[in-house]
C-alpha cells in the first residue's frame, strides 16, 4: 500500500520546509509514505524548497490556481501508483500527526472521501463572522450533497484511488465544495474526522479577497455543479413556477367562461395563462436536453476513469 501526501504550493518557501519537516515518514497500513509538491508556477524557491526537504515536486508553468494545483496533483499521485492520498496545506495549518486518523476511514473501507474537521466553532483565530459563515456553508453542502460533511472547506482530506480517478474538478476558484457535491452525487461514502490546527499559523487567505467575495464565488460554485449533475430535478421546479400559476390562471378563466360570467372580460387572463404555460413548458424541455447532456457527461467521465485507471496501471 502507498500513501502520498501531496501539497499544492504557491510562493511558499517560508513555510514550506517546516510542514515537509512535520509530516509523517511512516503510518500504519503502508509500506511507501511519499511527499509530493505540486509548484503552481511559483516565481520564488519554492521547488528548491521542497526538493531539499526530500519531496518530489511537479511543476506547473504558470500560476493556475488551487483548483488546478490540487487536481493535478492528485493526477500525479494515481500514476505514481498511490492508493491512498492526502492532501495538506503548505503553511502548515493542519496538524501533520492527524494524517493516520484521517486515512483510517478509506484502509478500513467505511469512506472513499475523508475531510478533516476543524471543529470551527472553537478556533479563536477565526472571526465571529466567518465562524458562522462557515458553519451555514457546511450546512448547505451537508443538504445540496447528502453527506454528514462537518467542514466542508477544510483542504485537510485522504481520498482513495478508486474516488480519484472519478472526480473532476471544473472551477478554477477552489476544489474543496465541488469535490463533496461530487462525490455525494457519485454515491462516496464520505466521513469527517475531528483533526487539530496549528492555531500559531493564521494568515489572510490568498484565494479571496472578502467574506462577501467567498460567498459569491462558492455559491457559484454549488449551483453550477448541482446544475451539472441533476438538471432535470432543477429545471422541472424551475419551470413549475410559471407552469403552475399558467395553469391557475387557466383554470380562472375556463371558470368564468363556463360559468357565462363575462368571459371575453377575461381574456387578458387566457393570453397571461398561455404565455406562463409555453414559458414553463419550454424550461422543462431545457431540463430534459440538460438532463441527456449530463448522462452523456457521466459516460465521458467513466471513459475518462477508465483512461486513468489503464494508464496508471501501465
């Protein structure tokens, strides 16, 4: 069994020895425990960095994001054969000596996707503000996925190989919602493991530039990939909205007109229903094509596992 632990880094030669340094050389359940840094186009020593610190190190040409860092990494580990992946951040956020209790749920078979949970409720170093914040946005992932994620952007996480071979990362802004709404569509198992922090290492995060700023972009995030996956269930709401007050304002008018109650005084009402049936009608054949484009969607991404899976195996 191998166990990769790999670190998407930007610009990180300050912190970067230090969390190389802490990470375990040896966990139960492996044989082969190695160290990958994936250098998002860093313009400092950052591959120097970790290279001297014994890593191996992928590097990309250009700054891409963390996003493309992550899922390049993970790329990288299943061709190098891993079984197992963990994903920690390079300022050394998370506590290293948590990394057996976050894998033991995929060696065990009880999870594919494991996330390290904070517990954001007790960190001090966390505002008021982005506490609850981040606690409503685990809240939402928990119901939009189907999973008991209790903390859903921590990038603390143990994925199993089966489960890397399947996600696919569309968004360019951050992997850590759309990789859960993935895998609770894809029908994971994902568990949460209580993890410590080094509450010592606190910086302003690179990613955003406000709390208003994350939420917009996360939210983008959930819907399109909600979107992706159950268009038919979003689009045939969508259109029940108009469809139904159509059919309400139909019905009103084949009312008055059996009734004899001055029907043609109710016409504007038939032209109104008319127009909110077809809009409504017309969304939920949008539904439809969307929801034929996502079957064929999930048949590339099979080839696509396929593809990998033959390639690392090779």
């Amino acid at each position: 069994m191998k166990l990769i632990i790999q670190i998407p880094a930007w610009n990180e030669e300050k912190h970067l020895a230090a969390t190389i340094a802490d990470l375990p050389r040896q966990v139960d359940g492996f044989d082969d425990v190695q160290v990958l840094v994936i250098d998002d186009g860093s313009d400092d020593a950052t591959a120097e960095v970790a290279e001297n610190a014994g890593a191996a190190v992928v590097r990309l040409p250009v700054h891409r994001g963390l996003a493309v860092a992550v899922t390049t990494g993970i790329r990288s580990c299943v061709e190098r054969g891993a079984d197992v992946i963990v994903n920690t951040d390079a300022d050394n956020q998370y506590d290293a000596g948590d990394i057996p209790a976050l894998v033991r749920p995929v060696l065990d078979g009880s999870a594919q996707l494991v996330i390290g949970d904070r517990q954001v409720a007790t960190l001090q170093h966390f505002s008021a503000t982005k506490r609850l914040l981040q606690k409503l946005g685990s809240w939402v992932v928990r119901r939009l996925s189907g999973t008991d994620v209790r903390d859903a952007t921590s990038g603390f996480r143990a994925i199993s190989r089966a489960a890397a071979l399947r996600l696919h990362v569309f968004t360019r802004f951050t992997y850590t919602l759309e990789t859960i709404l993935q895998a609770g569509e894809a029908g994971f198992k994902v568990a949460s493991v209580p993890i410590r922090v080094n509450s010592d290492v606190s910086r302003p995060s690179r990613l955003f530039n406000s709390n208003f700023d994350y939420i917009v972009r996360s939210l983008a995030s959930m819907a399109r990939i909600v979107v992706l996956y159950n268009p038919l269930r979003i689009f045939l709401l969508l259109g029940s909205l108009p469809m139904g007050f159509g059919t309400a304002l139909l019905v009103r008018f084949l009312w008055f007109y059996v009734t004899g109650n001055s029907p043609a005084g109710h016409v504007q009402s038939l032209i109104l229903a008319v127009i909110l049936v077809v809009i409504g009608a017309l969304i939920w054949l949008a539904g439809v094509v969307a929801d034929l484009t996502a079957v064929n969607r999930r048949l590339l991404e099979e080839m696509v596992e396929r593809q990998r899976a033959a390639g690392a195996g090779s």
